[in-house]
C-alpha cells in the first residue's frame, strides 16, 4: 500500500516583477514548471493513494491562469493514475476568510479528487482497508478529536497546520495557521501515517509524522529554507512516498525551476567601499557558470550606511542585470549596549560625547595599516585632555 505524500504547491506565486515572454510572471511560471515534473514524478512512482496537504494555490482568488494550469496538471494525473486514490486539504493559502465566499478546491472534485476544503473529513476506500482523515485549515474549524475510526488496517491523518513548538523560528508564525496544534494532539501512534502541510521544508514530527515540504521556494524567506535544508541535510524540495504496510520511507527530490544561491556572507568590520566591493565581486566569481538567470544573495555584515552609498553601484546594476533577482542586503553594526550609570531608578545614562566618537571610531573604515584600538585609546586621552582644559578653563565660584 504505497502513499505519496506532497503540499503547499502555490500555484500562483508572484514575485520579482519579471515577465515570460508570454507575458507571465517568472516566478509563477517557474512553480508552474516544477509541478509538472513533480506530477511526472509522482505518475512514474504509480502510487495507490496521494495525499495532498494544502496550500495549493498561493492566494485565495488563484488568477484564471493559475487555476487553469492546476485543473489541467491534475486531470493529467487524474487520467495517468486512473485507480489512485486522491485526497486533498485546504491550507491557509487556499481558505476563505468569510463563509460567503466559496473556496477553489472545490472544482477539483469535479474530475474525482476528494477535497476536505471546509470541514474535517473522513474519507473511506473499503477496497483497500483505509481511511483518510482530512482537516483542512479554516477560520473558526472547531478541530475534531484526531483520533482514527475503528475497522481499518490502513489509517491516515491529512493535516494543514502548525505543530506547536516544533518549527523553527524562521517558519514558526510566518503565516496565519488556524490550525496550531500539539503534537500530543496528532496520536501518531494510533496512525499508519501523518501527513502534515504548512511548514515548507521536509522534517519529521514523529517516525510516522512527517512535513513533506514545499515543491519550490514560495515562501517569503527563501533563504531560511536553505539553511534549515543544509542544517537537516535535506536535498532540496519534493515529495515522499511511504509504505503504509512496511513504513518503508523515501524522500523523492524535484530539481527546482531557479537556483537559489544564498553566497557566502561578507563581514565589512573595517572595510571601505572598494574592499566591500571587491568582496563582493569575489563571492559572485565563486559561483560555476555564474550568476545568470537565478536568484542570488550576498549578506554583507557589519557595513557602515555611508560605505554603502559609496559602493560600485554600476556593479550591482550588473549583477541585478544578469541574475533574474541579485539582493545586497546590507547590515549596519550592532549599536553600542545601553550604558549602565547612575540615571533616576537606575537607569541606563545617556551616552556622552567620548561614548559617540569612540563608538563611530569603532566601525569606520581605517586606512591599511592604522591600528584600531591603538587609535581609539588616542581618541579617548584626546577627548580627556580636551575635557580637562575645559574644566581648568572654568571660573571658580566661591560658596
């Protein structure tokens, strides 16, 4: 009994503000690309049961393009897999906010997809001794008990939401999710298998709980599923197939439509324009056969506001040129800690004028070979000296 497992497919996703030829954004003409090959994919898996965990669509109100390429890809599937069993939940994505307005999945129905888009249901296939709980992430949804109907060898649970605790600080609360929820709450246990939407890079809750991930990078902090693939050592996005009978488990990879290059960060300590510059130049060299055509960041730490202006920015205009979408974000030192003192209350003290001029004398760029501390502690007698005289310079009043 073989189950594909995949979601969040954000059929729809815009970004970047470039366009096909034909007229299409690129980035939604990417996703549209990447669920192709995943449905070939899947076809050529031949599963008996597909499970679909949400977010199929990016918005609500999926533009005519979106939703007639999504109603085309799955009748494709529809007709390759004619006895698989097909099941899909509505996800955050894809949910009403109001109960006047009808919900796009609904229309997949219509060429034998079973679609849980309102309610929690449970879906049962006698012939194959299985049942499929959806529960789809929808305002107000008062959550059933997750816990499976008696009578079936095969149990699964089909679940858009968030697991409380368990996602990443990057992930956890990027998105509205009505449905968070304990994992306590799931039962794992008394499943054959977990399905489990929302959260974009495959990960697993429990042995038989698993994210299946998103299909491409559609969130808004792509860069953050980079790291936490690399940190999980996740090979990119995809779908899972799993065997309900053995609990055999095997992550399928997709190739993505665009490469997503996160290049290594500059640390600008110190730096003028033209070192950060050249840093930067350095790090796009790195990468084999270029830049062109994908989407690229290059984090530079620690970066003055003024050395920012000055950088080559006929430079980074060419780079934007070749990449489809080249970023420089750039960061400015952390500011100095607040300073303790003998303010009302014990409040931090106001910074004086030594605290600004030593802190700014800190971050600026130095000419090679001048030593930096050596000309902050100058800085500092300086400014004592100067104080001093100040002081000496006072009248003396007599009390």
């Amino acid at each position: 009994m073989r189950l594909v497992h995949l979601s969040d497919l954000h059929l729809g996703f815009r970004q970047y503000q470039r366009l096909t030829p034909g007229g299409i954004n690129q980035r939604e003409d990417d996703v549209n690309r990447t669920l192709s090959r995943t449905l070939d994919q899947v076809i050529a898996c031949a599963p008996d049961v597909i499970v679909i965990g949400g977010d199929i669509f990016h918005t609500v109100r999926p533009s005519n393009a979106a939703i007639l390429h999504a109603y085309r890809e799955f009748q494709r599937l529809r007709q390759a897999l004619p006895d698989c069993d097909i099941v899909m939940v509505a996800g955050n994505h894809d949910a009403p906010r109001t109960v006047d307005t009808g919900c796009i999945l609904a229309l997949f129905r219509e060429i034998g997809v079973h679609v849980a888009e309102q309610r929690a249901e449970c879906f049962t296939f006698p012939e194959r001794n299985l049942v499929v709980m959806a529960v789809p992430d929808v305002p107000g949804l008062q959550r059933p008990s997750l816990v499976p109907p008696d009578g079936f060898a095969h149990r699964v649970l089909l679940l858009h939401g968030e697991i409380a605790g368990l996602l990443p600080p990057h992930a956890a609360g990027e998105d509205r999710a009505a449905v968070e929820i304990p994992l306590d709450d799931l039962h794992t246990s008394a499943w054959s298998y977990v399905a489990l939407g929302h959260y974009h890079v495959c990960r697993e809750m429990a042995p038989n709980a698993w994210y299946s991930g998103s299909i491409d990078y559609t969130s808004s902090n792509p860069w953050g599923e980079l790291r936490e693939q690399r940190s999980a050592g996740v090979n990119g996005k995809g779908f899972i197939e799993r065997d309900l009978r053995t609990g055999a488990h095997r992550f399928h990879p997709v190739p993505s439509s665009r490469v997503l290059l996160d290049l290594e960060p500059v640390d600008a300590s110190g730096m003028g324009a033209d070192d950060v510059d050249k840093a930067v130049a350095a790090r796009v060299a790195t990468v084999p056969g270029g830049i062109t055509d994908a989407v690229v960041r290059v984090v530079v730490r620690n970066v003055a506001r003024h050395v920012v202006r000055e950088l080559d920015h006929t430079a980074l205009r060419d780079y934007r040129r070749q990449a489809l979408h080249f970023q420089l974000d750039t960061r400015r030192p952390d500011p100095l800690p607040a300073l303790p003192g003998g303010g009302a209350g014990g409040r931090a003290r106001r910074a004086t004028l030594t605290d600004i001029v030593l802190g700014k004398l800190r971050e600026r760029p130095l000419s090679a070979g001048v030593e930096r501390e050596a000309l902050v502690t100058l800085a500092a007698q300086y400014l004592q000296q100067a104080e001093d005289a100040a002081a000496a310079a006072l009248p003396v009043v007599d009390g």
